[in-house]
C-alpha cells in the first residue's frame, strides 16, 4: 500500500495550532489525510519524538484534512506533548478503532471530564442528520470545563445540563448520576 493509504504507516505532520482548554488540557490541531477520514469515537496513535507512542482519541475530524485531538497531562508522554507548540511535528498512524454509530431520534451523550472531547465530533455528526440531541456533561470544578463554548454554537441551552463535583457551575453532583 502507498504512503498515503495504510493507516498503520507512520506520517510525520506539523502541529498547527494548539488551543488551551483548561490549566491540564491542550488540544493540537494538525493536518493528516488518513485520519481526516475517521469517525467520531476513533483514535490515532501519536508519536511524540524521543518520549513515546500514546493511543489519542479525535476530537475534531474537518474541515479539509484538519484533525485534532485533546490532551490532559498525565504522564511523561501527554507532558512532553503539552510542551509542544506549532511548528513542531509528531507522527500518528490510524486511525484505528470502531467509531460511534450515529442514530436519528432522541439522544442522550453523557461525558465527563477530557472525555467530552471525543463526544464533540459525535455530536457535529448527530446535529447533521438531524438528531434531537441532549448533553449531560461533568467536570469536577468550573476551571476544568472543556469544550462547552463550541457545544453551545450547537445546541440550545435547554439542551445542555452540566454538573460540577465542587458545585462551581451548574448543578452539583456528578453527571453519571442525574
């Protein structure tokens, strides 16, 4: 198979931007073919130089060839990639795995933490086929909320419940328990 056509090939590809989520959670946007054929719930692994190869889910797949993936800080790898800016390069192969599988209807997401992340291309998917969607998402302060600003360009506010573990937003408690 070409360069280009083997998922388990490893492509070299610059960072092209990098957003800070939270105090603990970057997201690293880069461009890669492959990957921006992926499917919500898919993952690449990434290779960042000289530390390690770490499984990533996306969490943005588009436009073009864009790609992202959300990153909290927990180990030398996810440290050494917070530590990275544009400009620099890593390797992904992938992506691998089965994605989620986006139904009309009624939809509930609960996700919590970074692992709302991973949801947001499952739920761009589910807004297009035109999917009535609610979200329940929860974080354990008001400081360590991701990705609700870009949920909100989606959905109603009505449509959004989310819970804290301090109570600093929202309702106290945990998600998985409403």
């Amino acid at each position: 198979m070409g360069f280009h056509t083997d998922v388990n090939s490893m492509r070299i590809t610059e960072i092209k931007s990098v957003i800070t989520e939270s105090s603990e959670v970057k997201t690293f946007y880069f461009k890669d073919e492959l990957s921006s054929r992926g499917e919500a719930g898919q993952f690449v692994m990434v290779w960042i130089p000289g530390v390690d190869e770490v499984p990533m889910s996306l969490s943005s797949i588009g436009p073009g060839d864009s790609v992202s993936i959300t990153v909290k800080r927990v180990g030398e790898a996810t440290d050494a990639l917070h530590n990275m800016r544009s400009g620099d390069f890593i390797g992904v192969r992938g992506p691998y795995g089965v994605g989620f599988k986006p139904c009309r209807g009624k939809v509930i997401l609960v996700a919590g933490g970074v692992g709302v992340a991973p949801f947001y291309p499952l739920l761009i998917r589910l807004n297009e086929i035109g999917s009535e969607v609610t979200v329940i998402l929860g974080f354990k302060s008001r400081s360590e909320m991701i990705f609700l600003d870009r949920i909100r360009e989606i959905l109603a506010e009505e449509k959004i419940i989310v819970t804290t573990d301090d109570g600093s937003y929202g309702r106290m408690g945990l998600a998985r328990t409403l």
